[in-house]
C-alpha cells in the first residue's frame, strides 16, 4: 500500500522459478528438479559434473526446452504467456555460441533488431556494450578472424546490449585458456550484475561457481543435492561430493559404531570419531575433513578438539608456504601446516605426532 | 532473333520463378521438418536431379495433348507448357540444394536466435542467411539447367517460329539446315547469357544479402 514503510529487511524477491521438474530423453529421466529460484538481484550459480543435466536444467528454465512435466514461472505467468515475456525480456549465452557470418557489430546488433530498436538506439547500445566488455576496436571485425575469447566476448555483449531481466550464461568461459578465462571471468559478473536483474549461471568449475555466485545449486545425475550460499555449501556440506568440490578430503572411511548426544561415532583404523552426519549404526560411511582442520601437537593437549590419535608422519611436501604432510596412525589422513609450525614441531618422516581434530570438522557421508 | 533470345530468357525465367517458390520452401521443410516419409522425399528429389528432359516432356506432353487430362486448357504448343516442363526439370535442382544447405547448419543457429528473442519465424530466417549463398546457388543451378535444355521444350512447345522457339531449339534446327554460322552465333549468345546470369547471382549473394535479409 501505498505510504507504508518496509520495517525489516525484505526477503528475497523471486524473479524466476521452475518447479516440478521431470525431463526425460528416450524415456530415461535425466532431471529431476522439486524446486529451483532465481532471486531479484542474484547470480546463482547451477554447479555440478559434465553429465548432470545442467545445461538441460537451463534449457527448461529458459523456455528453449519443454520438460515432460514441471512449470516454469516468470512474472507471475507459466505456459505460453512466461514463454512470451521470457522471450522479450531474457538472453542466453551458451558455450559454444553461434555468431552469424558477418560483422561484430551485426551480431551485438542482432537481437536489438528483432526487436525493431530503433537504429540510433541500435547504434550507440551497441558501442556502448562493446566498450564495456572491451571489444570497441573490434566492431567492423568479420567474426571469422576472432579467436575464442574475443568471440566470446561478442557473445556476452550481444545478451547485454539487450539489458535482460535475467540473464542465462551455460559454461561461457569452459572454452577458452585459462588466462582468457581469469579476466573474462571478472568482467562477466561485475557486468551481469550491473545489468541484469537475475542471472543464472551453468558451470562445471566450482571456483567459477564459489568466487561469482551468491548462492550455488549444486545437480548430480539430474537431482538438486543441495542449495545453499557458498558458506553454507562448505560448512555443511550434505553429500560427499559437495564435500569434496568444496576442498575437503575424502581418504578417511570407517564404520558407525554408535551416537553421543548429536554426533555419530565411527570406527576408522581402530580408532573412534567423533562426527557431523546422518547414518544408521553399522552403514559404511567416508569421512569427509578438511586438511586445515587437523592440528598436529607433539603430545596429548588441552584442547576443544574431541578427537585425538597418534600418526607417523609418512610423507612432508611444500606447497607454495605451506606444507602437505601425510600421517598414518591408522587411520591415514593428510594435513596442511605452516612451514614455522613445521619447523617448530620439526615434522619430518619417521616422526610422531598427536593429530586433534574437531567433531564439528568431520562428515560421514555414506559410502 | 531477338526475339528468339527473348522468348528463352522469359521461358526459363519464369519457369526458375516457379521453381523457387515451389523448391526453397519444400528443400527447407525437407531439412527442418520431423514427419513421416521425410527420408523418402528428400530421396525422390535426390532422384529428380538426373531425371531426364525428354522424360518430363514427354510426361507435359501427354498431360497437356487434345487428349490428354489437361487437353481442353489447350496449352499445348505455348510458351505455358515449356514453363511447366522446365519448372518441373528446375525445382528438383532448387529443392535439393536448398535441402543441403540448410541441413548443412546445426539446429544450435534456431535455438541460439531463439535464445536472444526471436520468434520461429525470426529464427527461421536467421538460419536461412546463414546459407544464404548456397541457396543462390541453388537458383543458378536451376537456371543453368533449364536455359541449356533443349528435349522438353522441343517436344512441348514444338519449335515453332514466332511462338515458340528458343535459342536451344533454333540451335538445332540451323544446325540440321547447315547454317552453321547462325547456330554458333546462338551457341555463343546461350553461353554468354548463361555466364551473365551466374555472375549476377554470384554479385547478389556477395553484395546484395543486406536487401534480401533485412538486417
């Protein structure tokens, strides 16, 4: 109404959603989606394996592809009628994206002429996009003697120069080195966010995915295994492979051997855990840690750490600052130090150490 | 003789005319279209390329005689009937052409103009200029078959001299008469037409895309 004040921070808008979604090729299901939101203002990032039906998921999501069943709404239509405003009001940048043979300038132009934009206008959206993404010099340019970055930064300006709503990128840098991919990684968010409303992003890197996005959705042969922000992502991980992208490492397994208060208990090389998850006693599960996580102290301490075992160092490797040092106990595990600490504990192979590590640091997955 | 390279140009013309309208769009649902027997058309114009003049004149002929189905239209031995026989003789050479230009780019084209806002339509046509040099060629290729072609023309029009003979068909008959010279100042007025209209078509499709695709 008109006149009243927001009083709290206001939830999040949706721009774009997709429910229900079942997409099948020769009868095999290849998407499974309950649930999927593009917020107002977000970048949100569709992270996941080749294979997993990401760019399908896009495809759906921008209406270039019917699923079996499901909905896609836009502005409070589904059907035909978010089919139709999607069309006016979104572009899509794919990995491999065709660019007419003709100009550059043709090309940034081309969806500014479907829409009957008037030619002035034309012009200088055009100029004005090219020079944001850096390609001025290259508008009379025959796309044929581009190479891989400068066309594909021709096929990011042609989607801005629209000002989509929401703007839809599948893998739009996994094509190019990975210099060209650093700088037009840059570009790409700072300009999606600058001008789109939305913009939904399909990506098989997960530093691509963490760095840009606000949120990650995280698809794995077809189904959403978890969305969440990036933080939430790698402080709870729900499944192992969301563990693994996120850094962590997956070496430790063992058995559930019981419950104390939240945790479980498992076994791993005659040793007991204390661990974050959720698995029936007796389940085989793999325990995901982060490296960082495990402190190595040359005898039993105090600490919030609940647990503690002894390991032979077996192997010591630098890392840039760093160092990567190996132990087995059993169980074997790997953790990252500083080098002061190494040398002040003189870690070396052949060397015994106490490894704590926190029950919080810890997550069995079921293997 | 003008009037002779007159009657041919306006013959084969007008016979490319119904070629093209029949066969860029049936060579463009041939490649885009998902329906039965699809295969089985596009084979049946593969085949239309070697079927021969005298064949499609003789089938004109018989259409067209006092007896025949058509007979009362009195078509017969007029400019009309060589236009139907060599627009019949030019679409398989458009439609297969077109058929291969057109399959020649991936779907990706339509999916991507969709993609940045086009209608079916719009997609449709943004995929056609892609190829918009091959479907020039496909005009040149009926033309050039048509304007050479000398059993049809013969059979249907009847070589008649003020009405129906063209520059083919008088090619023959000096020919027979010994007026040598005559038939090779025709042969090289035929030659010269030909390469003409190829070097147009060929300025069209470099120069001229700009008028016929909007841009």
């Amino acid at each position: 109404m008109a006149g009243q004040r927001p009083t709290t921070a206001p939830e999040p808008r949706e721009l774009l959603s997709a429910g229900e979604l079942d997409v099948r090729y020769q009868g095999r299901q290849i998407l499974d989606v309950p649930l999927l939101t593009l917020h107002e203002g977000e970048l949100l990032a569709v992270l996941g394996p080749n294979g997993a039906g990401k760019s399908t998921l896009m495809r759906v999501m921008a209406l270039l592809e019917k699923p079996a069943a499901g909905w896609v709404r836009f502005r409070d239509c589904t059907g035909v009628a978010a089919e139709r405003e999607l069309r006016r009001s979104a572009a899509v940048v794919f990995q491999r994206s065709h660019l007419w043979a003709a100009s550059v300038e043709y090309n940034v132009a081309v969806g500014l002429r479907l829409r009957r934009t008037d030619r002035n206008e034309t012009a200088s959206r055009v100029r004005r996009a090219c020079s944001a993404l850096g390609i001025e010099s290259l508008l009379e340019r025959d796309v044929g003697d581009l190479s891989g970055g400068e066309a594909q930064r021709v096929a990011l300006a042609r989607a801005l120069v629209l000002e989509p709503e929401v703007l839809f990128l599948d893998e739009p840098t996994a094509n190019l080195d990975a210099e060209v991919r650093a700088s037009l990684r840059e570009d790409l968010a700072r300009l999606a966010r600058s001008t789109t409303r939305g913009t939904l992003l399909i990506t098989h890197d997960r530093a691509e995915a963490f760095y840009l996005a606000d949120r990650v959705a995280v698809l794995k042969n077809g189904r959403m295994i978890q969305v969440g922000t990036p933080s939430d992502l790698y402080e709870n991980p729900t499944d192992s492979y969301i563990a693994e992208i996120t850094g962590a490492e997956l070496t430790l397994s063992g058995r559930v051997v019981g419950r104390e208060e939240n945790l479980l208990v498992v076994e791993s090389g005659g040793v007991r855990l204390l661990t974050l998850g959720t698995a029936p006693n007796g389940a085989n599960v793999r325990l995901a840690y982060r490296p960082e996580d495990l402190i190595l102290a040359d005898a039993p301490r105090e600490s919030s750490a609940r647990n503690r075992f002894e390991a032979t160092v077996t192997e010591v490797r630098p890392v840039g600052g760093l160092f990567r040092v190996r132990l087995d106990g059993p169980p074997e595990v790997l953790a990252v130090i500083t080098r002061s600490s190494a040398e002040g504990l003189g870690v070396r192979p052949g060397a015994r150490f106490t490894v704590h590590v926190k029950a919080t640091a810890l997550h069995a997955f079921p293997s | 003789m003008t009037d002779i390279i007159l009657r041919s140009l306006y013959v084969s013309g007008s016979a490319l005319l119904v070629a093209s309208v029949v066969g860029l769009p049936l060579g463009t649902v041939l490649a885009l279209g998902r329906f039965p027997f699809r295969r089985t058309a596009a084979t049946m114009v593969y085949a239309g390329l070697a079927l021969p003049p005298v064949v499609v004149g003789l089938a004109v002929y018989l259409l067209l005689s006092r007896s025949g189905p058509l007979g009362a239209l009195e078509l017969i031995y007029s400019p009309p009937a060589m236009v139907l026989a060599q627009a019949l003789i030019a679409t398989p050479y458009v439609a297969a052409i077109t058929m291969a230009a057109v399959e020649s780019v991936g779907p990706d084209v339509r999916l991507q103009a969709r993609a940045l806002g086009a209608t079916p339509l719009q997609a449709l046509l943004l995929h056609l200029r892609e190829v918009r040099g091959s479907l020039i060629a496909a005009l040149a290729a009926g033309f050039g078959a048509v304007i050479s072609e000398v059993g049809a023309v013969m059979m249907v029009g009847g070589n008649v001299l003020g009405e129906t003979r063209v520059m083919t068909t008088a090619i023959v008959l000096e020919t027979r008469r010994g007026n040598f010279g005559l038939a090779i100042a025709l042969g090289g007025v035929l030659l010269a037409i030909a390469f003409a209209v190829n070097a147009v078509l060929l300025a069209l499709s470099r120069q001229g895309e700009r008028r016929l695709f909007p841009s």
